[in-house]
C-alpha cells in the first residue's frame, strides 16, 4: 500500500510515497442508487447558483500530524503543488507536482518525487491521466492511460499494459465527483456515497468512497493560534461557504471493510479545499495551504450559462 493525499484537494490530488498500515474498521458505506441522492437528504433550491470551480493555484506545505498517534512515523515534511484550470465546456486540467520525505527509525528516510497531469472532460464523460514519481531518486513505470464513462460503466486503457477492462457503474472522475460533493453539501446532505476512478496507484482501481458532510460554515477559518491556511482566511473566499468533510476511501466489495485511508478537509464552494488530513490511522498527515492564487476571470463559460456545458 501507498501512501496518498487524493486527488481531491482540487478535484485531482494524487501524493505516493510510503507504505502504511489500514486505518480502523469502520462500518461499511452505503451502496448508492445510481445517480441518486442519499435517502431522506433535503434538496437543493431550484434557485441555487452553477457551481464553479475556481482556477487556481495552491501550495501545501506537509508535515506529521503531531498530535496523532504516530507510531510508525517519526517525521515528514514536503510540499505540494497544483494548478487547476478549466471549465465545464472545455475540461479541466490538473498539473501537481509533490516532494515528500517521510522518516522511521526502523527503516530510515524515503523521499518520493510525484508529477502529475490529468484531463477530465467538462461533462464527465472522458478522463486521461500520466502519473511519474521517484522514489529516493529511482523511477517508477509510469501511470498513463484514458478512461472513458458510457454512464452505466467505465472501461479504461492504460498505455503499455494488457487490454481494457470495464467496471460496471456509475463511476465519477474527480472533478464531477467534487461537484456531487458540493451539489450534496448545498443540499444538506450530511452523507455521500459514490465509486471513483482517478488514475492512481497502477491506474486500475475503481473506489468506494463514502462522505460525512458538516454543517455549513462562512466567515474565516478559525486560526487556532497558529497561521495554518492563512490564503483562506484573506479576501474573498474567507466569507465563502464551506463544509468539514470527512472522506474515506475503500476497495471494491460488500460487507464489513477497513478503508484504505480518509481524508479530512475543508471543502469551499469554489472546489478549494483546506485544513487538509490524511489519517491512515498508525500516523496522519497534515497539510497546510501557504499560497492561493485564484484566477478570478475563469470559469467563464460556467457563469455566462448558468451550469455551463455540465449535463
């Protein structure tokens, strides 16, 4: 197993770097209707504004969550670097690139170098991903190949590998999954439930993912006598609306699993994520957002349409 913060800081975040043990087990998540929305869950206005998300650049400082349980990790440090941009006419883009450096007295320091570039169409519909990383300066066989949606299925070719293979659906690709995210926050849903493919690891495996969604804040994040995430507590996004998400990610199957990691985060209604957590339960890491230049001209074709080209 591979230790990785997802895509989803911005709709695409892949980190790998260190093995690690499974988180506790929790109880299994719902299995979703497809396309529908968690039972019993209000419903969004009809009068709710296109979501849209931001084009952006941000910088995540990383480090070893002190006040967990650590104790297969002594330290870690890195930093993460996105750029996201797009629309919903003509796709998103995501370029990331991370270093980190995590450290046990057992096995010493392992450093790992990941660049990652990744385009999902702005309907969901078509994904290509290439993933390179070093590990203490040894390449890896690189990750590239397309997945494509055909609404009840996702079939997904990988360069240089065996043939395609299909897995039943409906299957989101990260940024369509980030909308539901915030379509379900909107809404009030306290609980998502949906299958993923982003790309990662080998680039084929398909997730269960189930969210814990809390209640709607505004106003900046609370400092907590520190200067974490300060980019998010200036101008105009520290009044924005964001929800706490807690994101857990699991294997295929039925009955009773352990999920691989969860994420924990701050989930903004432009699709920017903060006080990130990554918690694999013998140790977490956090990450800490240090720069945010948000591109306030894009996303036009969102705006000018109402949901743009999204179905």
């Amino acid at each position: 197993m591979r230790l990785r913060l997802h895509r989803l800081l911005t709709a695409g975040l892949l980190v790998s770097a260190w093995g690690a043990q499974a988180a506790p087990v929790v109880s299994e998540p719902p299995t979703p209707a497809p396309g529908a929305p968690t039972e019993g869950a209000p419903q969004a206005p009809a009068s709710a504004p296109a979501i849209v998300l931001a084009n952006h650049r941000a910088v995540y400082d990383l480090s070893l969550d002190e006040g967990g349980n650590s104790r297969s990790v002594e330290s870690a440090r890195g930093r993460i670097v996105i750029d996201f941009r797009g629309d919903a006419c003509r796709g998103y883009t995501m370029l990331t690139r991370q270093v980190t450096e995590l450290s046990s007295g057992e096995t010493g320091a392992r450093l790992s170098d990941m660049r990652s570039t990744t385009f999902e169409g702005g309907q969901g519909r078509e994904f290509r991903f290439k993933t390179t990383t070093l590990t203490n300066n040894q390449p890896a066989a690189p990750v590239d190949g397309t997945a494509t949606d055909q609404g009840n299925a996702v079939t997904v070719k990988l360069k240089g590998g065996p043939k395609p293979y299909t897995v039943e659906g409906p299957v989101l690709f990260p940024s369509e999954h980030m909308r539901r995210l915030i379509e379900a926050a909107r809404a009030g849903q306290s609980t998502l439930s949906v299958k993923v493919f982003d790309g990662s690891d080998d680039g084929k495996k398909v997730y269960d993912t189930f969210a814990v969604i809390g209640h709607t804040e505004t106003g900046p994040a609370p400092a907590a006598g520190s200067t974490r995430d300060k980019p998010l507590r200036e101008g105009a996004i520290a009044s924005m609306p964001h929800w706490p998400v807690r994101l857990s990610y699991y294997t295929e199957g039925a009955g009773e699993r352990t999920p691989i990691y969860t994420l924990g985060f701050d989930l903004y209604e432009n699709g920017v994520s903060g006080a990130l957590k990554l918690d694999y339960g013998d140790f977490a890491i956090l990450g800490d957002m240090t720069a945010l230049d948000i591109d306030a001209k894009a996303g036009r074709a969102d705006k000018e349409t109402g949901k743009g080209c999204t179905p």
